[in-house]
C-alpha cells in the first residue's frame, strides 16, 4: 500500500497538481491577496515582481495585466511551463523553474527600481529549514527598501476544513516567521491575521499576511 507522507512535502504533489489541465489551463480568478499586494506595490512605486511558486500563474496575470514585470517561478515544472505557454506574449513575463530553498538569489538587485518579492500560500508548502532558505533568498535577491509579501496558513487552521486534503502543510506561527525575517534584515511593516481573507469554497483558511521591508 502506498502511504502518502504529510510530515514532509511531497516533490510530486504540485507537478501532478498543475499537470491536471482544471488547475493549469483554465483561467483562475486572482487571489484577494494580490490585489492587496498591487495596491501596496503601486503605493511603494513597485514595478518588478519576483514570484516564488506562482502555481498557475492567476496571480503573475493580474502583475502583467497592470503593468508590473514579472519573473514568475516555481519548482513544478509543470507550473513554469503552463504559465509560460498562457501568458508568454506578455513583454514583461520572465519564467523559471527553481526550489527557492536550493539558490541564494535571483540577479535582479542591479536595478535602480524598487523590488518586491511575492509568495502566496508558498511558505506553508516548505518544511522550517526551507523557510529559512526562503529567507535566505530573499535577502540575497534584495536590497535596502525592497519589499517581501507573504500570505500563508498559520497553526490555527490545522484543524479546519480544507477543500484539497492529503498533502503537506506546516501550519505556521507569525511571530515565528517575524522573527525569522528578522534573522535576515527584513523589518514587519504590516500585518493582518484571520479568516476570510482567502477563502475558497467551504476552505475559509486562517492566514497570515505579512509584507517585510529589507532593512539594509
Ligand atoms: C498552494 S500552491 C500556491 C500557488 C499560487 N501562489 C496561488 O496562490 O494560487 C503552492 C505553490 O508553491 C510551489 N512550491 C512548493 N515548494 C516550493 C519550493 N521549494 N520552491 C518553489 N516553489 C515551491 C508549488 O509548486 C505550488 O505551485
């Protein structure tokens, strides 16, 4: 009998995911939480995203559709590849297969302009020591003022409904990850900690939202 592990992530989870044409091709609404993160960017003069695991890219269009340039990313090769084939005409599109816990940083720091850093619903996909990698690439992709926007699951929803069951979470501690960013030289600049702020179907995730500011 194959037992599925859930203490650690599984490498087949996602590439299986979004190599199921309901998830990659249709097209997919933006989160809620994009359209936070826009608003934010454009009030910051953001106009260069880096996405880490952008899944089937509904976030990377709404950054295109509003004149951001995107390097979207994301281990599933499955992901990159569909996001590539949907939203390639796209100028301002760059894509690339990573685990953001395998590289130190992403050569984009050479620019004047202001840089964000975007993942949703990625850091809870990663076990602590990935989480620190993450970190870790952020602070080597940034510099002084650029932004890091995290929106992710926290130990209070471990025991809520989900709508896709059966594989690996790590249900997270806010403060823990402050702290954590901390270790880095990102500072907390804003935060909102609830329900209904990503909710899907009966799936009313309690989250965390957080944006960190790279302090030097
Ligand atoms: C829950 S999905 C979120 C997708 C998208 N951001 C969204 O909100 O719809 C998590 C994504 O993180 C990606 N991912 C998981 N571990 C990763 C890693 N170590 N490095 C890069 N991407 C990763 C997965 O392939 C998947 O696309």
């Amino acid at each position: 009998m194959n037992m599925l592990a859930l203490d650690t992530p599984d490498q087949d989870y996602w590439t299986n995911f979004y190599s199921d044409s309901k998830f990659s091709k249709e097209f997919h609404i933006p989160s809620q939480f994009s359209a936070f993160c826009l608003s934010e960017m454009r009030a910051s003069e953001i106009k260069r995203v880096v996405e880490i695991g952008c899944g089937n890219g509904r976030d990377t269009l709404l950054f295109l559709q509003h004149g951001l340039s995107v390097i979207a990313t994301d281990k599933s090769d499955a992901a990159v590849r569909s996001v590539q084939e949907k939203f390639g005409s796209h100028n301002n599109l760059r894509t690339f297969t990573f685990d953001v816990a395998s590289v130190d940083s992403i050569a984009c720091q050479d620019h004047e302009q202001p840089l964000a850093i975007y993942a949703r619903f990625v850091l809870h996909a990663l076990t602590n020591e990935q989480i620190k990698r993450f970190f870790n690439f952020c602070s080597g992709s940034t510099r002084k003022g650029d932004k890091v926007f995290v929106e992710y699951r926290t130990c209070h929803d471990k025991d809520r409904q989900k709508e896709f069951a059966g594989h690996f979470r790590n249900f997270l501690d806010p403060s823990h990850i402050e702290d954590l960013s901390q270790q880095y030289k990102f500072a907390l600049c804003y935060q909102t900690i609830g329900t209904g702020l990503a909710k899907f179907r009966d799936d009313d995730a309690h989250v965390a939202r957080q944006v960190f500011t790279k302090e030097s």
